[in-house]
C-alpha cells in the first residue's frame, strides 16, 4: 500500500505494528465489514469460525455467532462510539468433536464514518472464574443477610420438604399443613417445576455440592416474587441409599434486586431485536438437558421453525417490516409453548424450541398449532398487513444421540423437507431424513 505522505506513511507503520503487538486479537475494517487490517491474534481466532477460512469481511466470519452485526452497525447513528461492548460470543466445538465450547468476547468501535476497529479475545476461563465466584458470593451474601428475607428448611430425597418454621410462613406465606411432606415445587409458578426438573436439581446438588437458580417464585395466595433458591446436600457424595439422603433448601425473596439481575440477564442471554433467548443461552439450556439426559434418559425434543420467504418480505416492505415479522414470530412462539420450554433465536429468521420433558407426538402438537396460529394472523406494519408462514422440524432424544448438535441437525433436517414439501407445515425427524440437511429454500 502505497501513502503518499511522508507523515502518514509513519502513521500507518505504527498502527500496523500495534496492530502486531496488541495482545488482544485487533482488526481496523469498513462500515460494511470489509477487513483492512488484521492482527495474528484475531486472524487466529476467526479463520476457524469463517466460511472457507475467508478473512476479508468481518461480518461474514462472524454471521453464525452475530448474524445481525452489519445490522447494528448500520442503526449505529452517531459520528464515532461503541456498537457494541463485550459482547460474549459462544463458540462451539465442530460436530462430533469433544472440545468443550469456547467463549469470545467482542467489542466494536466506530472511529468515524469510514473506519471501525474490533476487539476480539477469548474470554472462556475468565467466564468460568466468574461464575464461579458468583455462586460463592451468592452463598455468602445468604449467610450475611438479615434473618427477614431467607427461609431454611430440610428435604428429603425427593425434594419433600421435611420440616417447618416460622421463616417458611413469614417469605412464602405457608403454613406446616401446606408444606410439611409436599413438594418443594409448590414455591415455584405451576409449570415451571417439574419432578424430571426437579430431580436434575437435586442430582446437581449432589454431584457439586449445591444448585442455585434465581427466577419467579409464588406465595401461597399465588402471588408472585423474584427468589433465590439454594440446595445443598446434607448427605456425603458417595451416599447411594435414598433413606440416607437429605437436603437444605434455603430461599431468599430478592425482589429487590431483580431489575438489576434481569438487565443483566437481558444483556447477556437476551436477543436484542426479539426479547427472547439468544444463540449462547439456547446451547446453554440445551447441553445442560442433553447432560441430564443421558444421566437419566426421559422425554425432551426441539423444534427448529424458519419463516417462510423472508427475503421476500425483506425486499417487498423494507428491513423495518422485516424485524417487526421477527418480532410478531417470538412472541407467537412464546405464547404458543410452556413456561418451561426455552424459546430462542438462532440467528436471522431462524428460531428453536426446547421442550424438556415433551416427546415428539407433544412437540409435533405444539408445533403446529403454532404453525396454524402464524399463518392465521397478519403483522401491521405502518398500515401494511403482512401475512407469512412458518416451516418447522421436530426431533426427540433417543440413544444414539450424545450432542445437542445432533439434536439440531436432526431437526434441521426435518425442517428442510418442511420447506421442500410446501412450507407452512410441521416434518418431524425420521430416519429416512438422515443426511438431508442441506442449505434450504429461503
């Protein structure tokens, strides 16, 4: 390259070798992500993850983990700023392999109108580290807090409760008649606590030494609150004999603190555009359940649902109609499954469903009874009714299957022939669908 200014020629020897030394992948490209440089590091963390090796446009290396970047660089507004900033990118092993998943952190910068500079780097151990010490400091702060906000109490094997005091009356409103003996799902929402979920937990426990989850609980007049829920085993790791096996359970009413955990949560686990769950916290969900499940097998099935010639609607009424669509489909899907299902979008208009505890006839239901309901209603747009369709592919955990991503490529699969079949329909996976996942009509 060559500058026709000596001054400049200097200036850009001295990016370039920044750009070298920086111990933290750099890479300085174009508004519509062409790469004009690129440092080793983040060379070395995007050719796997780019198509063919291809380094010369950084949203396309990136458009399986942040299909919507160019996106937001283009609503990007203002003259110079961030765009986005550390931006957690789960990077996933290559089918059938057992690397665990990685976890990348993006930043994007924009300098000016022509030029943006990215940051990437491999943040796996320092994620690790800190959920680790999330759960210590969440112990912690349960110990420390006053006696008005926890309740402890003991559990048998089963997650019955086993014995009451007056801090169980005091946050969840129950007397000893309604606790002692039943479930500890009763201060969980109905649904939202299954006897299969139920039992991971406790396992879990077991297993590490505790289980800690944070969401809705309910009080006894049905009444909502945002808890925290401990258990901690009472019983020595090895303990087999179910009559030897207890636990503590301590719940903490933290209402208070739920803006602030939920923005969080947003921020991380969150698809911007639609609200629902974003690529990292499906795989999130999905391993755990995949693990679960073949610790102790029971029903659980995905469905992968594609809208039907979004190009088409992209072209024909603009972007803007286009994520109003996006939008219109999750929060369809959302009310269409149940609160325990995990509904997520993949990338694009492309949206998955996991269903634990439903076998493939239910999740065939689901689906297209969510199938019809889409194809029923028409989105407004500025005055515009835009009606559309939904393609979707149903498979189910059976042996044989160890990953989630054989999981997904089965449903996948079944997704295609959806599209091929005519569209708007419900395929589930069968064996003779196997090796059928091809890039599918739009």
């Amino acid at each position: 390259m060559q500058l026709a200014h000596p001054g400049l020629e200097e200036e850009f020897e001295a990016l370039t070798q920044f750009l070298y030394m920086a111990p933290i992948g750099l890479v300085q490209l174009r508004p519509d992500g062409e790469i004009l440089m690129i440092n080793p590091l983040c060379a070395q963390l995007l050719i796997p993850l780019s198509p063919r090796g291809d380094l010369s446009n950084l949203f396309t290396a990136l458009a399986d983990l942040v299909p919507d970047l160019a996106h937001q660089v283009a609503n990007f507004t203002a003259r110079d700023g961030v765009v986005c900033d550390a931006m957690q990118l789960p990077v996933r092993g290559l089918a059938g392999s057992r690397d665990a998943p990685r976890m990348l952190s993006l930043t994007l910068l924009k300098l000016d109108d022509e030029r943006l500079m990215a940051m990437l780097s491999d943040v796996t151990q320092q994620v690790q580290r800190e959920q680790a010490l999330r759960q210590n400091h969440a112990w912690i702060h349960t110990l420390a807090t006053g006696l008005t906000d926890y309740t402890l109490m003991t559990l048998d094997a089963q997650g019955r409760v086993q014995s009451w005091n007056p801090s169980v009356k005091r946050v969840t409103g129950h007397g000893r008649a309604s606790v002692v003996n039943q479930s500890c799902a009763l201060f969980y929402p109905e649904g939202t606590m299954s006897p299969e979920r139920l039992a991971d937990r406790l396992a879990d426990a077991s297993r590490s030494g505790w289980s800690l989850d944070e969401g809705w609980r309910q009080h006894a007049d049905g009444s909502r609150y945002w808890g925290s829920c401990l258990l901690a085993p009472l019983h020595a790791p090895d303990t087999q004999a179910a009559a030897d096996q207890g636990f503590t359970l301590i719940i903490r009413d933290v209402s208070d603190q739920r803006e602030s955990t939920e923005a969080l949560r947003r921020s991380v686990m969150s698809d911007h555009l639609t609200g629902v769950a974003n690529r990292r916290a499906f795989f999130d969900a999905a391993e755990n359940e995949v693990q679960h499940w073949l610790r102790a097998p029971r029903s659980l099935s995905l469905v992968l649902v594609d809208a039907d010639h979004f190009k088409r609607i992209n072209d024909a009424h603009g972007h803007a109609a286009g994520d109003a669509v996006l939008r219109h489909l999750a929060a369809g899907l959302k009310a269409a499954f149940r609160e325990v299902d995990v509904v997520a979008r993949l990338g694009g208009e492309e949206f998955v469903v996991l269903l634990p505890g439903a076998n493939l006839d239910a999740a065939e239901g689901l689906a297209r009874r969510v199938c019809r309901e889409i194809a029923s209603r028409a989105v407004e747009v500025e005055g515009s009714l835009i009606r559309y369709t939904i393609s979707a592919g149903v498979a189910t955990m059976e042996p044989g299957i160890d990953d989630v991503d054989t999981l997904v490529k089965r449903a996948d699969a079944a997704m295609y022939a959806a599209k091929h079949s005519g569209r708007n329909r419900v395929v589930r996976w069968d064996t003779s669908l196997r090796g059928a996942a091809v890039p599918r009509p739009a």
